[in-house]
C-alpha cells in the first residue's frame, strides 16, 4: 500500500539560515514533507555545526548534537554568496523554488545582490522570508542579540518572572528562538499559500522579538488592561501553598499547588496515604498549617524520601492531585505514553550510530511527518543538486570547487 504523500510535499525551500531560530523553522517544514535545501559556507558550514554537546565529547562538524536536531530532514549543499558565480547559481536554484529562509543580518540579502527585487525578477512568485532580532525595520534592526537579550526585550514577559525580592528570569535554554522559529514556519507557509492561490511572493518579516511579546503569556496584554507591569510572585509558605519543586527518593518532583483551597488538601492527605491528617487539628486549616509547619515538614518530606517519582506520580494520580515527575532525557524514551505515540524517532547517521530524536510536534493524521530522517553532512548533496537538478557538467563543479564557490 502506498503512503499518503506529506503535507508539504512539492514544495522546496532554499535554507540560508544558521543558529537556532531558523533551523528550527526549516525543520519544521522538512518534518512535513518540503524539501528543504540547507545552504552553507564552503568549508565552513552552520555555526551550530561547531555547538555543543558532540558525539562522545569529541568536537567535530559532523558531530554535534545542536545541528543534529536542527537540521534531520534536509540536504546541505555548499554555496559562496558573495562570489558572482555563487549568487548565479543561487538565482538558478530559486527559480524553481517556493521559499527561502534566510537570518543574515538586515540588508545582508541586499548587499549580496539578492535582495526582495531581484529574486521576484527570477521568480515572481518565490516568498522570502527573513528571520532577525528585532525586524527589517526600525532603530534597533542592526542590533545583535542572544536569547537572553531578546528576552529582556521582550518585557513584560521576561519582566514577571522570578520572584519579586529577587531579579528578574528568563525561560531556560534558547526558548525563545524556538518559538519565534516556530511563528517564522507558520507566516511563511500563509505567505506560500497565498502564492500558490495566484497572489505574488512576498518578504515575511519575523523579528524574534515580536515574536516572544505575541506569545501565549498573557503579561503583556495584562500590562496594557492594568497600566502596570505583572508582578513578579512574592515568597508564599510553602504549607498553605505546595508549590515548586521537591526532591524525592530518585529525583524530583513538580508541583503545582494546593492554594488556600480547602479543597485540596484532602487530596494532598490521600496521596500521601495519610487521610487521617484532614481531622488533626494541626492541618486542618491554612491558619494551622502555616503554624505547625514544622511538623509537616517532617511528615511530606520524609514521605518524599521514601518513595520514587513513579509511586508518587501514581499516589497524585489516584488522588486526583496536580503533580508530575520531573523527567531526566533518559527517562523519555522509555515513557510509556511516548512510545505510545512514537513520539522519539530512531535516526541513523553513519559516523554516530543510531540516535533517538523528538518527532513531531503535532501530528497530521492524514499526511505523515517524515520520520527516520538524519541531518545532512556539510555539501553531502553537491553534486546531486547541481548536477542531477541544475545540469552542472563535471568540469564545472570541479572549476567551482577550485574557485571556492562550492
């Protein structure tokens, strides 16, 4: 029986982007069928090729394990944009395309001879979309930044977080490149569609900025209704307010509060398989709790270090109490709600063996995710795309390779 074909498939992308926003956008798009042609730096390659962690902490291009997840899926093929007979070729390679991705710095595209104008002349209904800090416009737009940079500019977002005697917290990892490369996939692919409906191509400006100040949190609209900032959360005892994070007999725990709901607290009793607690008159009122602390102290902590992640997560369960296991990488591939849903994905690479990576993020039940997928090695599909696709001879790659251009 034959598969259904992938969502994306037919469409082609040309993938100048590096880092983390912009490969994670063109993943996306690989995952769901496009085709997606990851163009590098002769020799050189993405910057995340050099990142951390490695393969056995051995540095090597081929080897790390930021690319790896950024990258399954595509082809990599080397290109010098700045030599003319790289950006020839690049205007070959876009005329058959539906999009390019690209995060160079703004007026990068222009300066190459590659700009908004010249590849609508090569194809008028090719989308460019560009991926930078703070936007192709306004004051700030040469400016550089990380992910805790753009973060704080995010405001009210980064601003609420933490607790309010102390400074303030940015969400961990690169979170916010992964989300501002997740909204660069969605305005990209409208912007293909409406292409393909008959409408021109058009630039797709994402700045990640304005990404994380449209994001989920409701901080920055809350700012606007009330005329001040979120507050940052002040330190509550934890007796009348279960919240956080609590070490157990192999690991930790997250949980996510009981409040000054009395009807939670029964739950909290129950779960600990202590439900007699409810009528000691030490528990059983929030003004109680917060004065016999102590004394709960010694009863949740000493239940904590007696029992697993796993019983716990059970106890909660059966109560019907908000608490989770705080997993380890390990412990997700074994999860059996993950391997349910075939969630982890087993790649081969040849230089390091077989390797799970996260699989879709949402899944199309009527058109797959490409799943198996490995990321490129740097030029692995050179001679595939220039001379399989374009018909390169190969007395002219040779000459390009030579000069640099490939």
């Amino acid at each position: 029986m034959t598969s259904p074909p992938s969502a994306l498939h037919g469409i082609t992308v040309l993938d100048l982007t590096q880092g983390v926003a912009g490969p994670f956008c063109t993943r996306l798009l690989a995952g769901y069928g496009a085709d997606v042609l990851k163009i590098e730096m002769p020799g050189r390659g993405d910057v995340s090729r050099h990142a951390a962690p490695f393969y056995r902490d051995s540095p090597h291009p081929e080897s790390s394990g930021l690319f790896f997840h950024l990258n399954g899926g595509k082809r990599s093929i080397t290109l010098n944009l700045r030599s003319p007979t790289g950006r020839a070729v690049f205007l070959h390679l876009a005329r058959d395309a539906d999009l390019v991705v690209e995060s160079f710095r703004p007026g990068t595209m222009a300066r190459f001879g590659l700009g908004r104008a010249e590849l609508l002349r090569a194809n008028p209904f090719l989308v460019l979309s560009s991926i930078s800090n703070f936007g192709q416009s306004g004051p700030y737009r040469d400016y550089e930044a990380v992910d805790l940079i753009a973060q704080a500019y995010g405001g009210p977002l980064m601003y609420g977080q933490g607790l309010a005697e102390k400074t303030p917290l940015k969400f961990a990892g690169n979170s916010g490149l992964y989300y501002a490369g997740v909204m660069a996939a969605l305005a990209a692919m409208g912007a293909v569609l409406f292409a393909k409906m008959g409408g021109p191509g058009q630039h797709v400006d994402t700045s990640i900025v304005h990404a994380l100040m449209s994001s989920p949190e409701h901080k920055p609209i809350s700012a606007q209704y009330t005329g001040a900032p979120t507050p940052r959360a002040t330190s509550v005892s934890r007796w009348s307010y279960l919240m956080g994070f609590y070490p157990c007999k192999d690991g930790f725990i997250g949980v996510q509060g009981s409040g000054r709901g009395e009807t939670w607290w029964p739950r909290v009793y129950r779960m600990m398989g202590m439900p007699e607690l409810e009528r000691d008159p030490r528990f059983s009122t929030p003004e109680a709790r917060d004065a016999n602390r102590d004394d709960f102290d010694a009863l949740w902590y000493t239940w904590l270090a007696d029992h697993t992640r796993q019983e716990i997560f059970a106890a909660a369960t059966a109560a019907r109490y908000p608490l989770a296991p705080v997993y380890t990488p390990a412990d997700f591939a074994t999860d059996p709600h993950f391997t349910a849903r075939r969630f982890f994905e087993p790649v081969r690479r040849r230089a390091l063996g077989t390797i799970l990576q996260p699989g879709a993020p949402a899944k199309l039940l009527g058109s797959p995710w490409l799943e198996g997928q490995p990321a490129p090695a740097l030029g692995e599909h050179n001679h595939q795309i220039y001379a399989g696709r374009l018909g390169y001879s190969a007395k002219q790659l040779a000459e390009m390779r030579s000069a640099g251009v490939i």
